[in-house]
C-alpha cells in the first residue's frame, strides 16, 4: 500500500504544472543561450545532420563543450518535458473521458480532447527525431555524372544519372541573372536488383525508392557558357527511419491545432450568445425567451 | 519600391497624430492607405527582383499585418494611440534597419518555403498585437486602480457612481486581455504552421527537418516554447491573473522582436539613400 502512494506520488510529481512551467523556462533561456554559439560557431553543428548525434557527441560535441553545452542541456530538459507531457496529459486525459457525459455533445468532447492530441503528437514528434537522430543513414558527398552509376551498400543499389536538363535565366529585366541557372531536373534511374525506378530529381523535389531518399544539394553548371565545366549532380541520400513518425507527428498535432481553435470558437460564440441574451432580458417584458420559456 | 514603403511609414505616422487628436475616421483611413503601400512595396519588390527572392522581408511585412488588425479598434472605442503608435514604429524599424538580402529561387521551389516565411510573418505580427492589447490592459488597469485610490480617499467610502465606473474600467481591461488572449492564439497557431512548414521544406531540400546551421531556429524555438506555456497559465492559478497574464505577453513580443525580429534586420542606414 505504502509502495502504491509512492509510485502515485512520484506520478503526481512529474505531471505535476509547475514542473512543466520550470522545464519550459529553463528551455527558453537554454535556447536564447544557444543562438550566440549557433551563429558564431555554425561548423560545429551542421555536421550532426550527417554524422548522427551520437557520433557528433564523440567528436565535435565533447571536444567542444563550451560551445555545445546549450544543446546538451537542452535534449536533457527534452527528455524531462517528454515525461511530464506523457504524464500530464495522460492525468488530465483520464479525468475528461471519466467525466464525458457532462459535455453537451459528443462532438464538443472530441474537441475539448485537442490539448491533449497536440501533446500525444508532439510526443511522437520528439520519438521521430529521436529515431532519426540515433539511427538514419546518411550518405554524403555523393556525386553523380550523366551516364555514370554509384552503389550504395546499405541499402545495396545502385544509381545512375541518365540525363541533365538545367534552365538558364533568359529574360531581360535581370541582367546580373543573365545565363544563370533557374531549374535543374536529373533523370534518374534506381536498381537494386529486385525493383527498378526512373525518376527526376530536382530541388526540393526529392526521389524516394524506398527505404531512402535521395536529395539534391547542388550541381554543375550553374552558370551557362563562361569557363566550361562538367555537368554532374551532388546528391544527398538519407536512411532516415524516423520521417514517418515526426511526420505523422506534425500532421496530427495541426489537427490538434485546428480542433483547438474550432473549440475557441465555439466558447466565443457561445459567450457572445449568453450575452446577447443577457442584453435582451428585461423583467417584466413577456414575449422574450427567459419569461416565455422558450 | 522603397519610396512607397517611405510613403507607407509616413501615413501611419500621420494615422498616429491623428488618433492623438482623437480623429479615429481620419487616422482609420490614413493606417489602411498606409497598408495598401506597404503591401504595394512588397508586391513591387517580389516583381522587380524575380527570379531572385527577397529574404528577411517580414520586417516590412509586419507592420501592414499589424495596421490591418489595428483598422477596426481605431475606428471602435477599444483604439489607442498605442495601435498606430506600434505600426509606425515597426514600420521606422524596417525604414532605418533595411536588409535587402535576395537568394536565386531555386532552392524555394516549393509552397513549403513561402508558407514557412508567410506563417512566421503573421505569427509575429499576432504576438505584437498581442503585446498591444497586453499594453493597454496594463496602463488601464494601472489607471483603474490609480483612480479608485484617489475616489476613495477624497470621498471616503465606495459610492454608487465610483463602483460603476471601476465596473466600466474593468470590464475595458477583460476585453483587453480576451483580445491579447485571441491574438496569442492565433499568434501560436501561425508560428507553429510556420515551423511545420519550414520542416517540411528543410526535409525536402536537405533530408532533415531542422538545419542546424541557422541561429534563428534556437530562438524560433524560444519564442514557441515562451507562448506554450503561456496558453497553460490557466493550468497555473497564481499567474492566471490579468496583470501577471499581461505581464507574460508584453514581455512575449519583446521576445518576438529581439530574438526573431531584430536578427533579420541590418545595419542602420538613412532611408533616402535607399531610393
């Protein structure tokens, strides 16, 4: 029994509001503390997209504490508000369906529920990132020419570049534009001996074969006529096992989102409802709905 | 296109000495001619510079988002000078702080990249409403309780026309703070679509959805995490209070601008030779 109050103690302890207002606060401050280093020392973090976290830890993470310190500090309070979020809203989650006949309406009870969605989906969000920042793959430095392949091992595949098709700038308003490059599609053909795909990749417009995805970072060449150079494309290809989860995260927490915001509405015009009829009551005047019973 | 935002700037001053004046139709009319010009500067600047896009535009995005909100309090009785007080002086900020940086469009081919500038835009420009109506729920409340200290001690005791009066007062104060409230909400609701937005573009261009060689993003963060716990306040009875509530949302927008705002603006240079 003694056991039982403890565990409900410790419950109550990390669902608990004020724990989630000095996570959040030490958060804030941890950081506005972060963007000096983030700005000054910019090497230092962008490996960590390619390398992992666990690998930027050993490397750039430990040797450079001074400037990393921020970010240590601040998945450490991720963790904490990941288990005060779980808690807290698994709490007040229990207590709204225990009381779910109250509501009005079915309806009003699902979007009463949009906090708690929004917490669920960021809590997913923070699993996504998780997953991806300890176990994706990254294959950096990839470079491709027009008819040429490279093989992955990991996933074993290969990729060939067929064709590369750039537009160049042509109009007349721009001239420092001029022969500058304004679109780029690379015709691409996958294989990894069982499936077989042809796509085009361009920025922002990436190619998936699953389990990767290949990325454009940059090509060749970007300006038209001038100094020749070779054509060829410098992809990124991504392992990333977590996408579906930070995904599915973000889309359902804008579900929250929107919920919560329907939900708003509804209290105003209720409000402005209750007040309108306020306004109208005046003792004595039959006919309006109060004194009528209507 | 920069004479046309110096064209804006100088109408919402006019609508601020207007609104001192107490001339709400004259200073409704000049903020929203102000907007148009704010918005034609934009417009022109997008044109005239395409296939190259503007960056860091939202510094003279936001004063037009911020005077559109303010047309409808100026020409109602919850308008203050402190509305076009704010838009002027955002719109001085942008004036002198120019930062006309512009990128090729090829790596913002996508609805993601604009959707993240244009959510994060209207979020700060919510957050700045926000600390208006925070503003005003202060100096009123302030003001309340000054007069009620002052009624008090002339007439001795609480008559019926002090008591409706601070009723008056206070009723002003809780509109004020539904407002702020109203305007945190939708502030949160953009920042957050602008962050997804801004995921989604970064996954789509490099794999990842955090860049991690952007400082902004620490502060974006911030601000985010600053107005979360400020849509939990009322989990938290001694700050769900109208002064500390009021408190938390002005001292928000200070945030929005020093940690997102003041970033993306450069170094102080005269307007005229922008032109």
């Amino acid at each position: 029994m003694k056991a039982f109050f403890k565990l409900k103690n410790i419950w109550a302890f990390w669902g608990h509001i004020n724990l989630t207002l000095v996570i959040i606060a030490l958060m804030v401050v941890d950081l506005v503390a972060g963007y000096h280093p983030l700005k000054h020392y910019p090497e230092l973090f962008a490996p960590i997209n390619d390398m992992g976290f666990l690998v930027w830890c050993k490397t750039y993470g430990f040797n450079y504490l001074d400037q990393t310190l921020w970010l240590f500090i601040l998945v450490g309070l991720l963790a904490l508000l990941s288990i005060n979020t779980f808690v807290c809203t698994t709490q007040r989650m229990g207590r709204l369906i225990k009381h779910r006949r109250s509501f009005p309406s079915q309806f009003q009870f699902v979007l009463r529920l949009s906090p708690h969605i929004m917490h669920y989906s960021m809590l997913v969000m923070f699993c996504g990132y998780l997953i991806s920042y300890l176990g994706a793959g990254t294959h950096m430095g990839k470079v491709l020419l027009p008819g040429k392949s490279i093989s992955l091992s990991s996933p074993a595949c290969t990729i060939t570049l067929k064709s590369l098709d750039i537009d160049y700038y042509q109009g007349e308003r721009m001239p420092h534009m001029e022969r500058r490059a304004i679109n780029a599609r690379a015709f691409l053909e996958i294989d990894d001996g069982e499936r077989q795909k042809s796509a085009v990749l361009g920025y922002n417009s990436p190619v998936y074969f699953a389990p990767i995805s290949i990325h454009l970072k940059d090509f060749a060449p970007e300006t038209k006529g001038g100094m020749s150079r070779n054509k060829y494309i410098h992809v990124i290809i991504k392992n990333d096992p977590g996408k579906y989860y930070y995904s599915s995260g973000m889309l359902f927490f804008t579900l929250g989102l929107f919920m919560y915001l329907w939900e708003k509405r509804i209290k105003t015009l209720n409000t402005k409802h209750t007040e309108n009829k306020n306004k109208n009551y005046r003792p004595g005047r039959i006919g309006h709905g109060q004194e009528s019973g209507q | 296109m920069h004479l046309s935002f110096m064209a804006a700037a100088f109408c919402y001053i006019i609508s601020l000495a207007l609104m001192i004046g107490s001339r709400r139709r004259a200073s409704a009319f000049f903020m929203g001619l102000g907007c148009s010009l704010n918005l034609l500067s934009l417009g022109v600047r997008y044109y005239g510079f395409f296939p190259m896009l503007p960056l860091y535009q939202g510094a003279y995005l936001i004063p037009c988002l911020v005077g559109a909100c303010c047309i409808k309090p100026i020409l109602a009785s919850s308008g203050h000078p402190i509305h076009p007080l704010m838009v002027s002086s955002l719109a001085l900020t942008a004036l002198f702080f120019p930062n006309d940086y512009y990128l090729p469009v090829l790596q913002f081919k996508t609805p993601f990249a604009h959707a993240f500038v244009f959510f994060g835009v209207v979020g700060k420009a919510m957050f700045f409403m926000a600390g208006t109506w925070a503003f005003l729920a202060l100096i009123r409340s302030a003001r309340q309780s000054r007069e009620r200290s002052w009624q008090t001690s002339e007439t001795g005791d609480e008559t019926e026309s002090i008591v409706k009066s601070q009723l008056v007062a206070s009723i002003s104060t809780s509109e004020n703070l539904k407002k702020m409230g109203n305007a945190v909400i939708l502030g949160f609701f953009f920042w957050t679509l602008s962050i997804f937005s801004g995921a989604v573009w970064s996954y789509l261009g490099w794999g990842s959805p955090v860049v991690w060689d952007d400082p902004l993003m620490t502060t974006t963060m911030a601000v985010w995490l600053y107005f979360t716990l400020f849509l939990h306040l009322h989990l938290i009875p001694t700050l769900y209070k109208p002064f500390p509530r009021a408190m938390f949302a002005l001292v928000g927008s200070a945030l929005v601008f020093v940690g997102t705002l003041m970033p993306e603006l450069g170094m102080l240079r005269w307007p005229g030779g922008l032109s």
